[in-house]
C-alpha cells in the first residue's frame, strides 16, 4: 500500500471551520437511568454511613472482597458472610491531577490512587487484593518522589451528619 | 482452547485500507467507513458484490451521538442485505474485529468477510473526554469525577514505581513513535520531538503529560478476510491468521495489581498455543502493542511475552525495539504517532503488520526480514486484552 | 471435514426476571442470577468447562459507555475469553454457533439482559438512534412511527386488514395467560382492541409489546460435548442473520417487507441444508408490533406470501392450530427485553422442544423456528432453526 498511496481519504477542518459548518446539527441525549445498587452494595453503602466498611466472603475460595460483591467472580458462586474490615491499609499506586472530568485545569492539584486494605485471607505480593479507588489526602511531592508508594494509611471519614451512604462518605485517605 | 489439527482451511488477510487520521473530519462516520472499506476492496480486487458477511467494530456510542451506533454505520460498511454484526471490547476493538472475521470464516459460515472499523470522536461537545466520564461505575466510581487519564496514570505510577523506570526512560517510546509515524500517510500526531519535549509538555495527572498521551482522533480502517482458498485466488502473499486469543478480566481494576496485564498475558497465551509459537520473543519478528500512552507500550510487550516483566523499559534505551532493532515495535508510528481513534487503531495496527508482512511498507518496512508478527489491542478499565498473531 | 459436520446444540439454558421493574436486584446480579441458573442445568463449572462467553449488549440501553466492563464477573467470564456483541442475543448464539465450528471452542455461553425499568428516558434513547441529519430535527413525537409506516404498506400489499393485526394481539396476549413469564397477558376479545384509540396508527396500544426486564443465558456445545453434558440437547440446525440496510439510509428498506428476516432464513437454511420451507411444528417469532408477526411468518417462508392473515383468520395459528405461532403469547404478553427479546423468543421454543413449556406446552414438536428484529428503526433480523 503505502509505497503507491501518499494521500489518503479523509479532510481535515479546523474547530472554527467545524462550528461554522451548513448544515451543522446540534443535538443533546436526553439519557436518563436509575441504576438500582442491588442489596449488597445497598449494605455496604449503609455500612459506609454508619462509617464501616464492610467487605463480602466466599464460600468457597475464602476471599474477602471489598467492594463487596453478591457473587465471587473466581468461582461464580455467591457470596455468604459479611465481615467488617479493618479501615487501614496502604497506598498502591497514586498520581496526581490537574484536570477535571471534562478536561479543564483544575484550581488545586488532587492527588487520587488505590490503596490496598489490610484484608485479611490475600498472600504478600499477590495479584489480587481487597481495596478502594479513592482521592488521597497526602503531599503531592511524596508521589513524585515515591514516597507515597507503600505508604501506610487510614480512611478519614466525612463528619457523621454529611454522610449520606456514597462512596463519597469518605472523604481521602490519610497517612497513619 | 484447544488447537484444532483437523482445520485445513486457513484464513488469510487479503487487503487492507485506511483513511488519514484526523483531528476532525469532515466526513461523516458513514463516509469515513466507506472510503476506508472501498480501499480495502480495491486492494484486494474485489467489489462488495463479492463479500458474503461484513464485521463491524467501534467503541463507545456516546462519541458520535448515536444508538445503535453499528446500525447506522451499516450502508457504510457495504451492510446491504448482508450479515453484519458488530463486536465490542471498547478499546480492544480494533485488533478483535479481525479476531471475529476468523472464526466467520474458519466456521465455514462466510468466506469472505469486510472488517471495518471506525471512529469518530469529534462530535462530541465540550471535548470528547468528557464522554469518558460514563464508562465507569455509577455507583462506587463516577462520584468520585474521575478521568480517564487518571487511570492510566495510576498504572504508570505503579510500573514505574514497581519496575524502577523513570519518567525520562518511558518517553522514549513516544519518541520512537513520533518519529517512525513521519512516514506514515494517515498520520496525524507524527513529529521529531526528543525526551526533553515530553518532560516539558503540559502536566495533566502525574506522571502523564500531553506528549506521553496518544490524541482524539477520527478515522477508519478496513481489511478484507477470506479463506485460503479464495485467499490465493486473489494473492500471491496472503496474509495467514495462524492465532487469535482474546480475555476479558473483572471490571475491579483497583483489586489487582497494576504492573502487569495478567489478561493480555492470557490473551497471548490464547493466541500463541493456536499458533504453535512457543517463544515468542524469538520467533516473533515484528509487533504492534497497542500504545495509546508512552508506557502502555512497555506494558503490552511485557504482557505479550516480548521481554521479561520490568525489563522492557531497560530494552527501551537499546534501541532494541526501533525499526532497524532486534525485535521492532509499533515500526507505523502506533496510537501516539499516527491517532487514535479508539476503535480503527488496533485495525490500523493490523494493517500496518499486514503491510509489514508483505514487504509493502515503504519506508516504514523494518530492516530485518519478518515471517510472524504479533499485534494487541487493551480496553476498558484494565480489562481486555485482544491478541493476533500473523504471518506470510 | 470431520468437525464442520458436528452440530452445535444448546444444552442448558436459565433466566431471571420477566417483570415490568426489578428495583430490589442490580443488573449484575440478575445476570448472575441466570447463568448460574444455566450452567447449573447444564451441569457445568462456568470457570472450568466454558471456552468463551458471549454477552449481548447496547451502550444506550445500560447507561454506561463501555458496556462490556461490567459483563464477565456475573457470567462466569471473569479473566476468560469473553466479548460483547452489539446486537441481539440471537447475534450472540450466531456468534457462539460459530465459535464452536471452528472446532477451536467446544462450550459456549450467550447471556444477553435488558432492564427497560432502569431507562428514564426510553423514548429519548430510541430517538437517538435515528438518522441526527435528516430524522431527528423532524420534531415528531414518538419515533416509532417507523413501525406505522411498514403496517400500513404491508395492510395495503397483502390485503390484511386492521381487525387481523388485531388478531394477533388477541391470539397472543390470551397465550400468555399460561405462561409464568408473560406478565402483560390479558384476556382479550376482539372488539376491546378495535375500540380502543389508536396508539401508532394503525394499531392499539393493544398490539405494541411493553418493556420488561429480564436475564437469559444460554449454554451452546458441539456434539461429541451436547450428547455428554445432557440428554435432550436442542440442536441449533441452522442461524442467520442479516442487515438490509443502515439506520441513516432508509432508502434502501422497501416498506411493507422485511427484506432482512427473509435473508437471514436463507442464510439459516442454507446451512441446515435445506431449500424453503423448513417445515416446522410451531415458531415463536417477532411480534412487537403487531403486524411483525404475520410479515415475518411469510419473509421466513413459513408461509405463502400474503397468506398469513388469512391462515390466522382460520385460527391456523392457535395453540391447538395447524401451525401454532408464538404459543408462549410472544413479546406482546412477555414484554421486550431490549437485545436479550431474541433469546426470550428462543427460550420459549427451547422449552416447547425440551418438554418444559408447562401450560403452555404443545404436543409433538420437534422442529421449531425462531425469528427476531431488533427493533425500529434497523432493519436488521435473526433466524434460528431449532430440531430435537
């Protein structure tokens, strides 16, 4: 191909050009949903409101998972026993961010990472493991140095009255 | 999986089209579909006439404000009064069309079979990240406000934490790309940048910054697959499809460990058993990892057991995997180089193998002589991984 | 040629739901539910004896871009080769079908849900996917006028007249009264449906199927595996499926025929190694609206051409008829389910064909056909030939 062809189809426009185009139809998904959380997630959101967090056992391969799940997906039988787990663990991974949800720079960098719990059940150095996607409230030089990588942290929770029973019930986790 | 020696019948690459990848098109997603199929056929010397079934492959609906987004793009793709169908893994997409059209023809159902896939993210208003902010979680991750980078760069954060590579060392695949994409004539992000122009460029979540990521695009690709025997009807160096391997892993993403895509090692895996490959950073000669950020690439080859965990980066610095290296990858200039657009990259790398395979890559053919090559697509929040393995 | 000769049979199927809302269980959760169910009847460990999953699903019916994410924990599909087809469930077995005769995969599951209750805006979701240049700045009311427009051309071609059309939705939505999934039967007279306003002309409100929520999953495998896993595999002889054309190129469809449901017969027969009629003992078949069940009955030849009305009229297509049609009441009592209706159209024959159909079951069949649409506005139609 490429040694006969040195232009292929396709025209560039511009953003101006774009916008100005005849013909140019604007139009805006009105898509709504309800998403029903089903009655494990349901619990542990209610968990998080009363400022625990609660992560679900399978019968049959022993692992606790937080977030809880209804069935285990390594073994495709459902879950049976809800344990509370310990709300300490440590930092994964962690970036920091200086961009929103729709690509505008943001006024102060946020610092978002996933931290491993200190769930019991899961081997040292194991693939998997029981932990949270959450924001972070360390210093973002620790991140850049790698400090943060490892580091041991604990959830802080939102006051009592704020929460509400959301994943945002925690408002980061801390360094111990 | 098993290997089927009772399978005469192969299946093979005859043609392949692209159009240029652009920042935004003109063409509507229906007449970038089209362009990019006509030229797959003229390549191939057929018409539509001649094509029993049709595949289509692109991501995300929300991107051209479209449901039912393969219906509409059906006439484009030459789906009049054919079977069509259209098959998803989000960014996996490109390299599992092709991995879908084997097994319409190797069932014996279809013999020649149009792959096409497109994608116009330019649409979408603001800016077509936004659209991003839908595919995860409703409940555990969406309130958070996350952006997709963010995850990304979590991975990054981890690999380089885990594996000891720096930013500096990671950018030198961007590099490499950059500049392999000027001979690439869909090429949309191609350009002679050097590390330093990476560490500068804009930070957008640490540690990804602009050049280390891979732009919005709109484009499209096509191949045309057939049996063998039609195959050298129609060619004298068909393409052979000798494996496919494709795996899907949980959608809990921050329960795993980050450094390794387990499920792009399975997906190889898959791919290499059916091609009888048993090692294959020896006997592959040629790859395109699917590399929407600098560091995916590292991940990708690692994954597809190109070079051992945590040493890819080191490999990086040899020029081990330039165009005149020991094992070149990404040799068209990949995601960061010619555009991404979601779905039709992975096809774009596909084709670039086809090409590469056939010795009609022009100035981007690689120096070495090349017999089987590998290319992978990822997708979703760290989940698919789409591998084939060809070779001539 | 050994193993394209092997046939492909369903060997266990499950379902969850067939209810108008399912507000107490998540999605995942009802998919869980209904492959669990399935591999359970096949006798099956999803993590060790299934080679690939298949998922059918649509972005704009989830709610979440990237549907796929979200699929494989619930089927078993975790870590495994698994994918998602953006089509109906009757796509998906194609698929499977498929899979399995490249002799590379012996145990395939489909699984495809819809949860309609979930979806606030429904009508919004299916104006989206009309043509955004020439359609949708029409400014109508109810994109479904589609619909109206192929009844009326198909009324005028055929001679079939309104009181047939409304016929069918008496046939069926009586049906389903004995059919546990069928939560919008009724009984019905004639006259309650002619009297009724039309919804979409020319039909009631009477002869558009609702939206029900539901989770079906399906487990297909090659012969040498069906004939081990169970002792009444229903064998898939032949599926099709195909597209007349796109949603922004309407031009191409011929109003009043459903050029897609005749092609992919063709394509089924074709290889079920037969030509023409195939010759079954009863069909569930597309029926969401109306006047889709009788089109699709003659463009899969089941019947002559235009004979459709007349053979319902002679109540040819009643339970206890010649050629009873969509026994189980069809999506007019069960509801549609979004892309999963296909694989609710092939659960009831699967059940007519393995004795399981309860009170609704018919006597003596062995051979079932299974036609589905995907919906206004595509034209794009499955077709599945089913025998035991």
């Amino acid at each position: 191909m490429s040694s006969k062809i040195n232009k292929l189809p396709g025209i560039k426009l511009k953003e101006n050009e774009m916008y100005s185009l005849i013909g140019l139809v604007e139009d805006m998904p009105q898509a709504k949903y309800d998403f029903a959380a089903g009655t494990t997630i349901s619990k542990f959101l209610q968990g998080l409101k009363e400022g625990k967090i609660l992560g679900r056992k399978c019968p049959k391969c022993g692992r606790i998972f937080v977030p809880p799940r209804s069935y285990c997906e390594w073994c495709h039988v459902a879950t049976n026993e809800w344990v509370e787990v310990p709300q300490t663990g440590e930092i994964h991974t962690a970036v920091i961010t200086y961009i929103s949800t729709k690509r505008e720079k943001i006024e102060k960098p946020e610092v978002v990472g996933t931290i491993k719990l200190d769930v019991p059940g899961y081997r040292d150095g194991e693939y998997e493991f029981a932990g949270l996607f959450h924001k972070i409230c360390v210093d973002p030089q620790d991140v850049i140095s790698g400090k943060a990588i490892g580091m041991k942290v604990k959830v802080k929770w939102k006051p009592k009255e704020e929460r509400t029973g959301s994943i945002l019930d925690i408002e980061c986790f801390e360094p111990l | 999986m098993r290997s089927n020696i009772f399978m005469k019948d192969r299946v093979a690459i005859v043609g392949a089209g692209l159009t240029t990848f652009m920042r935004r098109a003109l063409e509507t997603p229906r007449e970038l579909a089209w362009e990019a199929a006509k030229m797959a056929l003229d390549s191939a010397g057929l018409t539509l006439k001649d094509i029993d079934c049709v595949v289509i492959g692109s991501a995300p609906d929300t991107f051209d404000g479209m449901h039912f987004k393969g219906e509409y793009l059906a006439d484009g793709s030459g789906a009049i009064n054919k079977p069509m169908t259209r098959v998803y893994v989000g960014g996996g997409t490109g390299v599992f069309v092709p991995e879908s059209a084997y097994w319409h023809i190797a069932s014996g159902v279809c013999k020649k079979v149009l792959v096409i896939a497109e994608e116009k993210m330019s649409p979408a208003h603001p800016h077509p990240q936004y659209v991003f902010k839908y595919i995860w979680d409703p409940i555990i991750e969406r309130p958070l406000g996350p952006n997709l980078i963010w995850i990304f760069a979590m991975e990054m954060r981890r690999y380089m934490a885990k594996c000891g590579a720096k930013k500096e060392d990671i950018a030198l695949v961007s590099v490499k790309n950059k500049r392999n994409a000027l001979d690439h004539p869909a090429a949309l992000t191609a350009a002679n940048i050097t590390v330093d122009d990476v560490l500068k460029s804009e930070t957008l979540v640490w540690p990804v910054n602009l050049l280390d990521v891979s732009p919005v695009t709109d484009g499209a690709a096509a191949l045309v697959m057939t049996s063998e025997n039609v195959a050298r009807e129609i060619t004298d160096t068909p393409v052979w499809v000798d494996g496919i391997g494709f795996t899907l892993e949980n959608q809990h993403w921050y329960n795993r460990e980050l450094a390794f895509p387990r499920y792009l090692n399975h997906a190889a895996r898959m791919a290499y058993k059916m091609a009888g490959i048993e090692r294959p950073w020896k006997e592959i000669d040629v790859a395109e990892p699917y590399d929407p950020f600098d560091y995916k690439e590292l991940h990708h080859i690692e994954g597809l057991m190109l070079a051992r965990p945590c040493e890819a980066w080191k490999l990086v610095k040899e020029g081990y995997f330039n165009r005149d290296g020991e094992l070149p990858t990404s040799p068209s200039g990949g995601l960061l180089g010619v555009g991404n657009p979601i779905a039709a990259a992975g096809t774009m790398k596909v084709a670039e193998l086809f090409w590469q395979l056939r010795y009609e890559a022009g100035k981007r053919q690689v120096k070495k002589p090349v017999h089987k090559a590998v290319a992978n697509a990822w997708g979703d929040l760290m989940q698919a991984g789409t591998v084939i393995v060809l070779s001539n | 040629m050994g193993v394209l000769m092997s046939r492909v049979g369903i060997v266990g199927a499950g379902w969850y739901g067939f209810k108008p809302t399912t507000i107490d269980i998540s999605f995942q959760d009802m998919m869980f539910e209904s492959s669990a169910r399935a591999y359970s009847s096949a006798k099956i460990d999803p993590r060790y004896d299934v080679d690939a999953f298949v998922d059918c699903q649509e972005d704009m019916w989830e709610g979440i871009a990237i549907a796929d994410e979200f699929a494989p924990e619930p089927i078993g599909g975790a870590l495994r080769p698994t994918f998602t087809v953006a089509g109906d469930g009757l796509e998906g077995i194609a698929h499977a079908y498929m899979l399995i005769k490249t002799g590379h995969f012996n145990v395939v599951s489909v699984e495809s849900h819809g949860k309609p209750s979930e979806i606030k805006t429904l009508q919004d979701i299916y104006r989206f996917a009309l043509d955004p240049l020439h359609v949708r700045p029409l400014d109508y009311v109810n994109p479904l006028f589609y619909a109206g427009l192929d009844a009326v051309a198909y009324m005028k071609r055929t001679g079939a007249k309104r009181e047939h059309l409304a016929m069918v939705a008496v046939k069926n939505k009586n049906n389903g009264l004995s059919n546990e999934r069928a939560s919008f039967s009724t009984k019905l007279d004639l006259d309650y449906v002619l009297s009724s306003n039309y919804s979409i002309y020319p039909m009631t409100n009477y002869e558009i199927a609702p939206f029900s929520d539901a989770s079906i999953t399906f487990v297909l495998a090659n012969e040498e595996y069906a004939k081990k896993l169970t002792d009444n595999p229903v064998w898939i002889d032949g599926i099709g499926y195909s597209t007349e054309t796109g949603t922004g190129a309407t031009e191409w469809h011929e109003w009043g025929k459903m050029k897609s449901f005749r092609n992919a017969a063709i394509m089924a027969y074709k290889l079920a190694n037969l030509n023409g009629n195939p010759q079954v003992d009863f069909a569930e078949v597309e029926d969401r609206f109306s006047f889709m069940e009788l089109l699709a009955l003659e463009e899969t030849m089941l019947v002559k051409e235009s004979e459709a009305h007349k053979m319902l009229e002679k109540g040819d297509f009643n339970r206890d008829g010649y050629l009873p049609i969509n026994p189980s009441g069809g999506s007019l009592s069960m509801g549609i389910q979004l892309e999963a209706t296909g694989l609710s159209r092939l659960l009831e024959a699967y059940l007519q064909l393995t004795g399981k159909a309860g009170n609704h079951q018919l006597k003596n069949v062995r051979r079932g056909l299974v036609a589905s649409w995907r919906g206004v506005p595509t034209y794009t139609s499955m077709v599945a030939l089913l025998s035991v």
